[in-house]
C-alpha cells in the first residue's frame, strides 16, 4: 500500500508542473519527473499513469516530439487498466497535439476523435470545446479554412458559455490565424491583437509568442519591415525564455522570409543555420524540410546551382525519412492498440478488430520493406520491379500496371505493365477515352475498387471490354499523387471475383504514396542534374563580373576570410542570439605587430602573404556556425567566439599566439622580436538589454590598444578598470 505522504508529493509535483507548463515547461519537465520516480517507488498505477502524462506534455512543448509520444502512450495503456481512469481526454488531445506538429493529420485527428467522445462520455464541456479548437487546427493547415472557422467558433461559443476566459484564447488566436492566411489583414489584426492582450493578462506565454509572430507577418504583408522585425524577434526572444526550441523555429523562418523579401540572402541564411541547428538536436526532420527547401531557392537566388543541387538531394532525403516516420507510428499506433486490448467503439473506427490489425500490420511490414527499397532508388525501372516483385507477397494478381501522365501525348503512358507475367510495351491510355477506367482514376484523382464484372458495368453502364487480354473481373485503381494533383496511376487486378478489399486498396494506397514521392524525387533530380549542366557555362560567363562583384560580397578578396560588411550583421545577429539565450560571447581583436615595417623593407606582395597565412591560422579556431573569423582592415583582424566564457576565448588566443611563434615567420625589423607576432585583445559578457553591440567592440579594442601599449606581442583582456 503506497504512503499517503508520498502520493500526496507526487500529486502536488504533478500540480506544479501543470501550473507552470505553459510558462516554463523545462521546469515543469523536472517536477514532473520527480514526480514520476516518486510514482515508480511506490508503484501506484494511479500516479505513475498522472506522471507520466505531465512528463509527455512538458517534452511536447520543449519540441521533443517523439520522447513525448512515448509517456503519453504509456500513459494511455495504463488508463486502461484503472477503475478510474486520469487525465484520459488530456492524454488523448495531447497525442492528437504532437501528429498535428508532425503533420501527421490522420492520426492527429484519429486522436482527437477519440478526445472528443471521451469528453463527451464523461460529460467535459471545457475539453469538448479545446478538441473542436484542435481539430480546426487541422483543417487551417489543409486550408480548409471555412471548416476551421466553424470549428474554433463553436470552440468559443462553448467557452464563452461555461465563462472560460482564460480558455478562449487559443479559439480567438486560431480565428486570427485563418484570417491572416485569407489575407483579412484587419480581422487577423483584430484577432491577435484580442489573443495577445488576454495572453499578457492571463500569463500565457505559448499564446503571447504565437501573437507576436503573427503580428510580426502582419507587418510584413504590410510592407512594415522593421515593425515586422521587432514582433519577430519579441516572439523569439519568449520561446527561447521558456525553450520551446521546436516552436522558436516558425520565428526563425518568417525572420528568414522577412530578408529574402528584402534580397538580403546571406542575412537570412543566418536564421536558417539556427533553425537547423535545432531540427538536428531535436532529430525534427520536418523542421529541416523546411530549411532544406528554402535554401534550395537561397542559392538558386545566389547562382549557387551546386549548393542548390546539394540541398535538394539533402530535401528529398528527409521527405522520405518524413514518409517512413509517418508509417512507422501508425504501426506503433497498432501495436499499442493491440496490447492494451481497446474494445471501445471509437477506436475500432480507426484500428479495426484484431485479426483486421494482424492483417493491416503484416501489411504494414510488407509496405515499408518496400518503401525502403522504393525511395533509396533514382532508376525507375528498378523501381517498378521492386514493386512488382514484393507486390506478391500482400496480394495476387493478374496484370499489375504504373502509368504516368504524357502532357505531350495527351495520355497516360504505361511505363511498366505485366499481364500475365509477361511484359508489355508501347501501351498508351488517351486522355480522351472516358470508357477507359485509368483515365477516370486520373482525372478524378480518387481510387477506384471493383470486385466483380458488374460493378465495372455499373460504372462504364456498358460491356466492359480490354484492350490488352482478357476483362478482369477484380481491379484497383489509385492515383500517383503530388501536393494534391495525380502524375498518374498505379492498377492491379485479378480475373477472380472478390481478390480485393477495403483493406486491399488501403494498402494499395499507401504503397502509391511512396512509389509517387520517389518518382517526383527521380524527376526532380534529373531535371536539376540538366540545369546545373546548363548553368555551368553561364557561370562561366559571370566569372568576369564576379570580380568585380567581390568588393560588394561578404568575403574578403584576398583572404578568403569574412569581410567587415559580414561582420556587421553576423556580429549583431549573435550578439542578439546570446541575449536571448543568455549566453557568453567573445570578441578577441588581433593586430600584427610592427607591419608597417615589414611591408616597407619585405614589399606588399610578401606583406600580403603573411595576411593570408594568418587568416588561415586564425580562422582554423572559428570552427563553428556561431563563430566567425573576420579581417577587420588592413593587419587587424577580429575573431567572434559565441556561447564561449572568457578562459575559453583566452585560451584559443594563447593557442593561437603560440602557433604563430611556432611558424617563425621573419621580421629583422620589428623593434620587440626577430619574427611575426600578434598583440590580442580579449572582451567577454553575457548580453543584456543595457548593453550594446559597440560596447563589447569598444572594450575589445581597448583591450587591444593596451596590449599594444604594455610593449606588443601579448594578450590583454579587459576590465572595468582597464
């Protein structure tokens, strides 16, 4: 029997947690494991099941995703063998949360489906009206936006009526959402302004930051590019206060857009790193879709067709481990079903019955075995055998079929066709023939399922017929689909009478998914491999104006190294990021000593030299994406070391005035020593609102100008009292 003090404890941990989740979900994240240990000592169902769905929606607010899926549906298993079940509908709507931040619609609003009747079983207004909210989230992103309007309005309706003030928030947000997505600029106005003052009332920071962001695209629809830049960086600034990485990267992508509005594509290249950074850390692979995709243009727009080549292999890479991700939690999903032994009817809408599970899943298996297969390919050919061969082991068939839409033909071309386990060529299916069954699968862009004779008769209302062999009696059609529009089908049919079911064409159709991602992925592939081929030679054509260009560019000419003009705006741009994330920074300025003596007795040629060497010397310690190595002017040089405390930075110049010793470069007349020396100057802070990007410049310099002062060839950091 668990100690009445120790459930007491993990009740009120669990309590705190839930208060503060929405303000600080990394510390709500700690109680709620503690409170879960807690729960795992004394084995209480009760509180192990309450704990572990506290521990679910605090990850799923830090944007880590899939750990977040894990305890909700542990969570979820647990409820199921309680008298009293908890947080049942919480548990349910959070699941539905996370597939809906992963773009997964189906299950997110299988999920909120069954919120929705749990709410409704257990007579909860308030969570009835937050799903209804939810599930208009759903349709706003397939901008269907008339039916998320209804949605959030009978949402708020049914707030307003229990008078849930602080509830209504997320309705009147997700209204001015849709209204800035109609471009119904002074409604969205409206909306987000209402959405923002009650988040500021209400202490709701996750409503705030959204409202900021929104505000922050407000403006840039409207031309307001510094207002827009203010509202971005204020929402950013509060997502890395309560560490919603995940959410932080929507900012970072609109303060993206917002300078490749202006053609400033390395500034926002900038912003592009960061949301990458944190696709990498949170393992978000449609977070770096997103980056991926943009960069493609970024450096299409530079004339970069090799980065952009790069970046759409690195695209559609992630797109298919996007497509396997999605199965393999709807497989998950499954499993999880089937080991809590669910019989409500809810869920059997969505899971069938068990032996239906057994099947779907051994299909499921089959499907992604060949979906791997499928989409680590770029030859079509082997990719219709692979689907061909394994096609066997989920179903029977007689002809199995891919076409693909010919705009020059005007029809569908066959480009792999089996009937009878013999290869057919040159088989065409014209747009025009209306009696044709493919084409009618193509133009209404739907799947067509028949299982015997007449039900093909019933539809063409005539004796069908062939032209390749003999009339099927079973067939399925399913369209390849694109962002929503077919480039052609996929059949499979049997002379037998019911060789298929529902089950048969939801396989189908999810097979069809994968081969259409990996045909749009060979497509594209080679239609970028002949522009860059074509490219090539008119960059050859620039290269004379590239010179000319370079003075204007961001990189130095003669040193390969950043220029003043990129210093400016990395500089500022980091000193921002460290603000927000209340990290170090360091500037370290570095000067050649004496070289006006040694250009004048070795010539500017050998002068030019050493500033090249030392540029490289130098920038081999500015090694990550947050550091920069910069050449100020003439023999000055400025190294930005972000996220790095002052004995860090001073240890690098150390390192790096120990490897210019070492190199024992010349200079007979330099008055302190018989080779090339630096003198360094170190300045290092944590940002705040009172401090100043020139600030820390100025104090770097002064530091500089004392080790100058003191005799040269030394590193001096400065002090207050300096």
């Amino acid at each position: 029997m668990p100690n009445i003090e120790t459930l007491r404890q993990i009740a009120s941990l669990n309590q705190n947690a839930k208060q503060i989740i929405n303000r600080n979900p990394q510390e709500a994240l700690a109680l709620a494991n503690e409170a879960l240990n807690l729960a795992l000592e004394a084995q209480d169902p009760t509180s192990i099941c309450s704990s572990h769905y506290f521990v679910g929606s605090s990850k799923w607010r830090l944007g880590q995703l899939t750990d977040a899926i894990t305890s909700l549906q542990e969570a979820d298993i647990i409820n199921k063998y309680l008298d009293q079940p908890v947080h049942e509908v919480e548990i349910l709507n959070t699941l539905g949360n996370i597939y809906l931040d992963l773009q997964i619609y189906d299950l997110a609003f299988t999920y909120y489906q069954m919120g929705y009747h749990a709410a409704q079983h257990q007579n909860d207004p308030k969570m009835i009206a937050t799903l209804l909210s939810n599930v208009g989230e759903i349709y706003r992103e397939l901008n269907d936006y008339e039916a998320a309007l209804d949605h959030y309005q009978l949402s708020l309706d049914g707030l307003k009526n229990l008078d849930q003030k602080e509830r209504i928030i997320y309705p009147i947000s997700n209204i001015g959402a849709v209204y800035l997505a109609q471009d119904k600029l002074d409604l969205a106005q409206e909306y987000t302004m209402q959405a923002l003052e009650l988040a500021r009332f209400y202490d709701d920071r996750i409503i705030e930051s959204l409202s900021l962001k929104f505000l922050g695209i407000l403006a840039k629809k409207n031309f307001n590019y510094s207002l827009a830049e203010d509202y971005l960086n204020q929402s950013l600034t509060l997502y890395s206060e309560t560490q919603e990485l995940l959410f932080s990267t929507d900012v970072l992508f609109e303060l993206h857009d917002l300078y490749t509005e202006q053609n400033k594509i390395q500034q926002a290249l900038i912003y592009l790193n960061e949301a990458i950074m944190i696709g990498e850390d949170l393992k978000a692979n449609h977070i770096l879709k997103q980056a991926y995709q943009r960069l493609v243009k970024d450096h299409q727009a530079l004339n970069n067709t090799q980065n952009a080549f790069f970046f759409m292999e690195k695209y559609m890479e992630v797109s298919e481990e996007i497509e396997k991700d999605k199965l393999d939690q709807k497989l998950r999903s499954i499993q999880l079903m089937k080991q809590a032994d669910i019989t409500a009817q809810e869920r059997d809408d969505y899971f069938l019955l068990n032996q239906q599970l057994e099947k779907a899943y051994q299909s499921a298996e089959v499907i992604h075995a060949i979906g791997r297969k499928v989409t680590a390919t770029n030859d079509l050919e082997a990719l219709y055998n692979i689907v061909y061969e394994n096609l066997s082991i989920l179903m029977s068939s007689t002809t199995f079929g891919i076409a693909i839409h010919s705009e020059n033909l005007k029809a569908l071309q066959y480009q792999y066709l089996i009937v009878d386990e013999e290869r057919m060529e040159n088989h065409f299916a014209s747009l025009e023939n209306k009696n044709s069954l493919a084409v009618q699968c193509f133009i209404q862009n739907r799947s067509l399922v028949f299982r015997t004779r007449d039900d093909i008769k019933n539809v063409l209302h005539q004796t069908p017929s062939s032209t390749i062999g003999s009339v099927m009696n079973s067939m399925m059609f399913v369209p390849l689909v694109i962002e929503d529009k077919a480039i052609g089908i996929i059949t499979i049919q049997n002379r037998a009478d019911h060789a298929y079911n529902e089950q048969s064409l939801k396989t189908l159709e999810t097979l069809a998914a994968y081969i259409a991602i990996a045909i749009r992925n060979t497509q594209k592939n080679n239609a970028l491999k002949a522009q860059i081929e074509e490219k090539s030679s008119i960059q050859n054509e620039l290269a004379k104006l590239n010179k000319e260009l370079q003075d204007l560019s961001e990189i130095d000419g003669l040193t390969g190294i950043a220029n003043r003009r990129h210093f400016d705006e990395f500089y500022e741009y980091e000193f921002k990021r460290c603000l927000r994330s209340n990290e170090w920074i360091s500037l370290m300025m570095l000067d050649i000593d004496h070289f006006k003596e040694y250009n004048d007795h070795y010539g500017h040629l050998q002068g030019d030299e050493i500033i090249i060497l030392i540029a490289k010397l130098i920038a081999k310690h500015a090694k990550r994406s947050s550091d920069l190595a910069v050449r100020f002017g003439g023999d000055e040089f400025i190294v930005v070391l972000s996220n790095t405390p002052l004995e860090d930075a001073h240890r690098i110049a150390l390192v790096i005035q120990k490897e210019i010793s070492e190199l024992t470069l010349l200079h007979e007349h330099s008055p302190i020593a018989s080779t090339i020396s630096l003198s360094i100057g170190i300045a290092s802070l944590i940002p705040s609102t009172e401090c100043s990007t020139n600030a820390l410049l100025e104090k770097a310099d002064q530091a500089l100008y004392k080790a100058k002062g003191n005799g040269r060839n030394q590193i001096q950091i400065y002090k207050e009292s300096t």
